[in-house]
C-alpha cells in the first residue's frame, strides 16, 4: 500500500508515521513502514503577502486581486524547496 500525506503544520507533519503505527498494530496487522518526508508545504509570509496585495491593487486595480475562499490548498508540489 501507498500513498501521499499533506500537512500544514509541521508537528503534525512528523508525527503522521507514529499515527500509522499505532493504527496499524492495532489492527493486529503486520507491516513494514517506509515513510518518505517530502517537501514541506508552501506558507505565505502575510507581510510580503499584504504589500503584494496593495502594490498589484495599485498598479492593475483592486479587482485584479482574487481572494481564493477555500483557503488554504492541500495541492502537490514541490515549490516549498525553492
């Protein structure tokens, strides 16, 4: 069995694999864990967020800005790295 874990926090983050443990011995299940931590999620700094906000509102409109309602995503990448 695989497959992919996303987080926002990283406590919880490194604490998924101990989940899976503990889920999985009591199961009575037996297993071999290979647990891969990948790159950690994309967190906008707000301040570079806020004045990104007000300079693009200034130089294209404020209805250029397009606030997402769901928040934050739980989408696959790896821009966290750069």
């Amino acid at each position: 069995m695989e497959g992919t874990v996303r987080t926002f926090d990283e406590s919880v983050r490194m604490y998924i694999p101990v989940l899976m443990e503990r889920i999985t011995e009591a199961h009575g299940a037996t297993y071999q864990l290979y647990y891969e931590y990948g790159y950690a999620s994309v967190v906008n700094d707000k301040e570079v967020t806020a004045k990104m906000e007000k300079n693009i509102g200034n130089a294209l409109g404020k209805e250029s800005i397009v606030q997402l309602e769901q928040g934050a995503m739980m989408g696959s990448e790896d821009f966290s790295a750069f």
